[in-house]
C-alpha cells in the first residue's frame, strides 16, 4: 500500500511541471469564466459544480447563456454537442492506452480536454514513474487548476488587480508549442500541414463560427484517402 | 439566479452529460476487447498532429486581418513562440514571453 501511495507521489511530482503552462491558462480563462457565471447571480460554489461535473472551456462559456427563463434543454444539447465536437477525435489516438487504466478510464476520458488531450503526446514519460499514474496525475491537476481559476473568478467578481487583456494567448502559445515539438520529432510532417491547411481554408470560407465541423470532416476525408502515402512517408524514412 | 436552483442543476448536469458522451463516443464505438480495426489504429496515430494543427487555428479564428490591428499582435507573437521554441526547446521560457509579449502588444502598442 505504501508503495503504491509513493507511485502516485511520485508520478504527480514528475507530472506537474508538465502542466505549468496549463496552469497559467486555465487559472485565467477558468476565472474568465467564474466571473461571468456569477454576473448572471450565481456564487463561487455554483462555479465550482459546475467544473466539477462539467469541465469544458468553450462549453462552459456557451452554458452562461443557458441560464435564463425559457431555456430549450433539447437546444442545450445541441449546442453543447457542436461546441464540444472535436472532442470526437480525441479518444480515437488514446483507446489502448486508457483501455489499460482500469478504475481510472472513466476520469481520463471525463477530463479528455484540448489540453490535457495535448499534453499527452508531447511529454516524455520518465522511465521510473508509471505511465498510467503519471497521465492520470496531468488529467486531475489539469482539473484542479480549472476549478480553482473558476472559483477565483466568481469570488472575486470583476475586481481583477490588473490589466489581464491578452492573458490567453497562454493556451494559443501552449498548442503552438506543441505543436512545434511535434514538427520536430516526427517523421513525416503530411498531417500537421493537413491540419493547419484544411483549418485555414475552412475559417475563410465557412466562417469562424462553423469551421470546426468541415474542418473535421475535410481532415478525416484527406488522411483517409491519402493514407498509402503518409504510411510510405513513414516507412521511407524509417529505413 | 435567473432561474430556480433546480433547473440550473438540470442544465449543469444536462450539460456535463453531454460533454462527458462526446468524449465518449470512440470508446463507446470500440470497446475493450474488440480488435481495434487497422484504419482506426493509423488514423490514432495521424490524427493528433492534424488536430494539433486544427487547434491552432481555432485559438487564431477571431483574428481580423482586413480591420486594424490586421492581425499584427498575433502574428507577432506566434512567431516570437516558434522561434524561441526552436531555438531553446523550453515549453515555459516559450509560452512565458510569447503570452507577456501578447499583452504588451494588445495592452500597451496596438
């Protein structure tokens, strides 16, 4: 028992300063969030539920609006499907490694965020911690920061000490950056370019409120029928 | 509250489920035990670059190129993130100053 206690020591240790980044982002656009929940009369503990039982950035924001008399609960779920859609993709990359997690599957695919979805594929595991504590302690502290960011915001209102303007640019530097280490660590660089391509032609021609469902689409239809050359790319390289 | 305290729980809880089943549906799809099908294997391995990429540009969508600032601090800053990241690989030091460099465009230039 006391050796397992001391894996999970040990993995969070390991883990944490793998998620600092995400700690800065989610501190602010979770307390972003916390102020607008408690503008429509909500207190820090209804934040707190709420990213408890929810834990969704985007998702969250569009819920605010949902607080109001007449709310359409079938349109609730719409919305929230819509919103949350890339989230689709997710567990397709992570099926054998959370299939062997055991109790914990049910909170890594819970927490599955942008982020934490993110960190997952660039950070090396050191060899002496458990893989699976170690992705479990970056799903939980993850979790942590953004219910703490959504409680500072709904305690402390809009009496923000300084000038926060542009303080999220912390998630759009943290996915570039990821994004970059991929760049540089793999062998063939066809589905990030797809990626990008397909995310930039989508925005302009569907608009910034509706990109993600074609862009999704446009992905899975170029890597499928381009598939023979990723793998040849690959393997070429490989040799 | 705009509404009764048992409505907002609905709403939470409607909209906590609704999260948690789209993060749901491959494992739903393929479930422990079935062999996981060779197309979905490779597109597990593709797919997280592409995404990556996807995810980029959806932290971008709001920037405005035709009207002023013309997308300048962004621009900025992303560059300033690639370059240093290539140069010192240090995940911190990188989205550090690309974020402080972005609040003093947004803040203080533009």
């Amino acid at each position: 028992m006391e050796k397992r206690r001391g894996g999970y020591a040990k993995a969070f240790r390991a883990a944490f300063p793998f998620t600092v980044p995400v700690l800065t982002g989610y501190l602010f656009i979770g307390t972003a969030f916390g102020v607008m929940f408690q503008e429509k009369g909500y207190n820090f503990l209804w934040a707190i539920v709420m990213s408890i039982l929810v834990y969704a950035g985007s998702g969250q924001y569009l819920a605010v609006n949902f607080f109001a008399p007449g709310v359409n609960l079938l349109q609730v779920i719409f919305l929230e499907f819509m919103v949350n859609i890339r989230h689709i993709f997710y567990g397709l990359s992570l099926l054998e490694r959370f299939s062997e997690m055991g109790k914990k599957k049910l909170y890594m695919i819970f927490s599955l965020t942008d982020e934490t979805y993110s960190l997952f594929f660039v950070t090396k595991i050191p060899k002496d911690v458990d893989e699976h504590k170690f992705m479990f302690a970056i799903a939980l502290l993850d979790q942590l920061y953004w219910i703490t960011g959504s409680a500072i915001g709904a305690i402390a209102g809009s009496v923000i000490p300084f000038d926060a303007t542009g303080i999220d640019f912390a998630m759009t530097a943290l996915f570039i950056v990821i994004f970059v280490e991929q760049w540089m660590t793999s062998i063939t660089h066809l589905p990030a370019l797809i990626g990008i391509v397909t995310g930039v032609v989508c925005l302009l021609v569907f608009g910034s409120e509706n990109f993600i469902l074609p862009t999704m689409i446009c992905i899975l239809v170029i890597l499928l029928s381009g598939r023979k050359m990723i793998e040849q790319e690959v393997e070429s390289d490989a040799d | 509250m705009p509404i009764s305290p048992q409505l907002s729980i609905l709403i939470i809880v409607i909209v906590g489920i609704t999260t948690f089943v789209t993060r749901a549906i491959p494992f739903l799809i393929f479930r422990d035990g079935k062999k996981i099908p060779e197309t979905v294997k490779y597109l597990g391995g593709a797919l997280p670059p592409a995404v990556i990429g996807m995810l980029v540009i959806y932290c971008l969508k709001s920037v405005s190129i035709v009207s002023f600032p013309f997308g300048l601090p962004e621009l900025i800053a992303v560059a300033a993130v690639v370059v240093l990241h290539v140069w010192k690989r240090n995940n911190l030091l990188s989205i550090g100053v690309g974020t402080v460099l972005y609040m003093f465009l947004v803040q203080v230039v533009f």
